[in-house]
C-alpha cells in the first residue's frame, strides 16, 4: 500500500476553521456572519458549522445582544501558554513593568516574524495614550524602531531580502522609502546600539528601541518606549534611549549574555 505525505496534505476543514479566527482577528472586534463569509470566501451555511464547532470549544463566542462573533477566551488562554514557553518574555515582563512605571510610557517587547514585527508583550505607562500596538499585533520592520533594531542585527543581503518581499512602504511622510538611505540608517542604528521612529509609523507618535541578546549574544527581540511627541519631545530622547538601552542590558544579561557581548 503507498502511503500519504501527510505532509503535502491539507486538511480543508481546518484550514477554513483557522482562516475564520485569524479574520476575527484581523477585525480587533465582532463580526457577523455575513460578514465573516464575504471575507473569507465561504457560504454562509459553511462558516455557521464552523463557527458552532469553534464555539463549543471556547475558539469563539457570540455576543447574546447582537449575535456577532467575537474570539473566545481559549485563543487568548493559547497565546499565554505560548508567550510562558519564551524565556525572553519570562525575563522581559518584570523590567518592563518597572521601566512604565519610571518613564509613565507604554513599553513594548518584539521579535521578527515572516519578516514583520511581532509584538509580544506591552505594558503601559501611566500617562501613555491609545496607539496602533497590542500583543500578537504585526507590524512593518522597516518604519518602527523596534524593527529598525532587529533588521541591524541582520546583513545587508538579508536585509535586501526582506526589502524585495515587503517593500518600504510609506506609512506616513517621515518614513524611509529609499533602499540606500534606509541600508545606511541601519548601519546608525549598529553602531549606537539604539533606534528611533520619529512618526514614520503613526502621526504623533515617537518610540526608542534597543536589541535583547541571549547568551550567544545574538539579537533575539527588541524592547521599546512609546509615547506621543509632545512627551517623547526631541529633548528627552536621550534620557529615553538610555534607559531603554539599560533596560535592554539587564534582560540580556539575565539571558545569559556576558558584558563583553554587550560591550
């Protein structure tokens, strides 16, 4: 008897059931059924079924009042036994709750995914306002400042790479679109062991970042301060990338990453 490469195998089932929860998602809120059917492709009659097996799993949920469906809890309890399985994160969350509470800005921990910015955790500060991020949310490398941070770490081939994948896309007017200016931007950025979005991904906005190495000294996330303009102001830049770069040091250190690598 032959047998399957499962591996080549696609279960359509659950490739519709999971490309249903990544557009509930994608939406950052409810939706409805018609909706959800328009968006990923399928007949109505389809997605209720999969929608009633999710459900009866905690994968989703519908709002008794408007009968829209919404992510449930268990995707939310899958993300948290993720995240624990990640020493980076482990370590992180402690400092990063103490640099909010320092700076009164949000502060966010990333890594580099499919060639985009993950954001795994965030904490805010106490005087940080509503902005674009919040855990597992994507976002371009090439305009934050935690990807300008992860991108350095990389060679310029790779980076090239990246580019030729997902472009440089302006985000708002103060976003690096040129090739050559951005490689050299980068190359800033290794040499000063920081980076900064100064609104080149969200108007208003201004954020620092700087590399988490492990134990091999290689870069593995990036931690950040966000805040608005009018409190990340030109001259409190400096006091900010010190302590991000600080911050960044002692969760490095904790993963065993020696002074000598930091240096």
């Amino acid at each position: 008897m032959k047998a399957h490469k499962s591996s080549e195998r696609i279960v359509q089932s659950v490739e519709r059931a999971l490309t249903i929860l990544e557009a509930l998602g994608d939406s950052g809120g409810s939706m409805s059924i018609n909706e959800i059917s328009e968006q990923v492709g399928l007949h109505k009659s389809t997605v209720h079924r999969l929608l009633a097996t999710l459900g009866t799993r905690g994968y989703v949920q519908q709002e008794p009042h408007t009968m829209r469906y919404k992510l449930g809890i268990k995707v939310l309890e899958l993300s948290n036994q993720m995240l624990s399985g990640i020493d980076v994160w482990k370590e992180a969350v402690p400092y990063m709750r103490r640099l909010a509470n320092t700076t009164g800005e949000a502060i966010h921990l990333a890594i580099i995914n499919d060639y985009e910015v993950v954001y795994i955790e965030k904490v805010e500060g106490t005087s940080s306002i509503p902005m674009y991020s919040q855990i597992g949310k994507r976002a371009p490398a090439h305009c934050t400042a935690v990807g300008k941070v992860l991108l350095s770490s990389l060679a310029n081939d790779e980076v090239r790479f990246i580019i030729s994948k997902k472009g440089l896309a302006a985000k708002t007017e103060r976003t690096i679109v040129d090739v050559n200016q951005f490689l050299k931007h980068l190359e800033e950025v290794r040499k000063c062991g920081f980076a900064i979005d100064d609104e080149e991904h969200e108007i208003g906005i201004r954020c620092v970042a700087a590399p988490i190495r492990d134990y091999r000294g290689q870069v593995i996330a990036a931690l950040s301060i966000t805040g608005s303009v009018n409190r990340l102001t030109r001259e409190r830049i400096s006091e900010m990338v010190n302590q991000v770069k600080e911050t960044a040091r002692s969760i490095s250190r904790r993963l065993g990453c020696s002074f000598e690598m930091l240096s």
